[in-house]
C-alpha cells in the first residue's frame, strides 16, 4: 500500500507558532527544514508520491497540513480550523488536491463556520472516525462531519480530550488498529476497543508507511522496541522542532492513499 503524499514546507516564521500546552522554547527553522525533509524522504523511500502544497510562510503553523484536510476514501473534507490564525491555510490546501491526478476521483466537502474542525483531532480506525472535543474542534464542527460521513457508512465518535492539543496527539493507531498511546496524556482509554501503552510520550504518534512499516519519532526509543517487538519495520526520524510547537509526525502530511 502507497499513493500520494501531500506535505508543505515549515515556514521560517515556525517559532512564532501557536503553542496551548506546553511552554514555548526556542525552535530552528533551518533544523526544522532538515528534518521536514528527512521525513518526507521517509515516505518517498518507501514509494510514496510526494506532492508540494505551496509554501504559507505568512502561517508560521502551515507545516501541520493534517490540519486542514481529512480523507475518507474518496472524500477530502476541508477543515475549519479552530484558531483564527489557521484559517488561511485551507485554501491553498484545497488548491493542491485540485492538482492530483484525476482517476483519484477525490470530491471534496467543507466544515463551516461557525463549525470547527482541526485534522489532528480526527482518529480513522476501519470505518470509525474518533474525533476529538478540544479547544480547536467543538460540537458543531464534529455534527457536520458526522453529517457527511455516516450516510457513506462511517461512525463518528467525540472523544473528550483536555490534557493535550488534539486528539492525534494523545493517541494514534498501528496498522491492525491497535490504538496505542502515553496513559498521562489521554482523558480515557476505555473509549478505544485495543489500546496499547506507549512508555514515553513522543511514542504515542506513528504514521502507516504501508507493507507492514510505520514511521514515528527517533525520541521515543522504548516506543519503537515496543512496537518493532509486535512485527512490524520501525522507521524513527528526528522532529524536535515540530516537537517543540505540539506537532508530531501525523501532523506533517496528509496521506491520500491506494491499495
């Protein structure tokens, strides 16, 4: 399994991003662009069609494309992101999946105003979609995803979540769908069907590559033993500085994909 990768390059203004749980601490763009691209190359490795959405500098934040954007199979859904200075981003997101190839057949819907909605609070596991209660995504953004999923046979479920940003940044799921995530930072993990407890708490997010591997970060060692112990190809890559501005590696792309 592969297919194509959207991704957009950190702006140099990525310090200036929004921070809501942690405290700010100095991040490097030039770092950050070293390591945007090793883990673009991550995927391009593996057979992953790389597509660039155009550079945002003026959004110091336009790096986390998951954001603003969620696939369902064929379906794109254009975010509505929950702080102001994010708003911006969508269009230039929408441009993109306008510029992928046509037998994609991607159609694409919207979360409006005055819905909410961030992409890293949206958790895919089979036909389910969790979806996150946070200061980003509120009850009417995750009512109009619901009204645009369950009649193409998707459940919504709201997961409350108060201890970190979004959803996705708590928990996230192996390729079998065993939700696996840092106990001190999840609201409830009683909510998940298969939870798996990550021992530190940059472990919590990974990235299917497809074929059995997933990506996720180098700073979570104990994690990736965890995980390469339960079979599958670890592949680990420095993001400090994503780290630094409550990102992680779902943050950084939004995969369209096929089988």
């Amino acid at each position: 399994m592969t297919g194509h990768l959207l991704v957009r390059r950190p702006s140099p203004a990525l310090a200036a991003g929004e921070l809501t749980h942690i405290e700010r601490v100095p991040a490097d763009p030039a770092l950050a662009l070293q390591q945007w691209q090793g883990y673009v190359d991550a995927f391009a490795s593996r057979g992953w069609t790389v597509h660039e959405i155009d550079p945002a500098d003026e959004h110091p934040d336009g790096v986390f494309v998951e954001d603003t954007v969620v696939m369902f199979d064929d379906l794109a859904v254009i975010t509505s992101p929950g702080t102001a200075s994010r708003r911006g981003e969508t269009a230039t997101t929408e441009q993109a999946l306008g510029a992928l190839p046509a037998e994609l057949g991607i159609q694409v819907s919207r979360i409006l105003e005055p819905g909410h909605l961030d992409g890293g609070d949206v958790l895919k596991i089979g036909r389910t979609a969790y979806v996150g209660a946070t200061t980003r995504t509120d009850a009417a953004g995750i009512a109009q995803l619901a009204g645009l999923l369950e009649p193409r046979g998707w459940q919504v479920v709201a997961v409350p979540v108060t201890k970190v940003l979004h959803l996705k940044s708590g928990v996230t799921a192996l390729p079998d769908g065993t939700v696996i995530g840092y106990p001190p930072l999840i609201d409830d993990t009683t909510i998940f069907p298969e939870f798996l407890p990550a021992p530190e708490e940059h472990g919590t997010a990974v990235v299917d590559l497809g074929d059995g591997a997933i990506v996720m970060s180098s700073d979570a060692p104990r994690s990736a033993e965890l995980y390469a112990a339960r079979g599958l190809d670890v592949v680990t890559v420095p993001i400090t500085e994503f780290e630094k501005l409550e990102g992680c590696v779902t943050c950084l792309s939004v995969r369209i994909r096929r089988s």
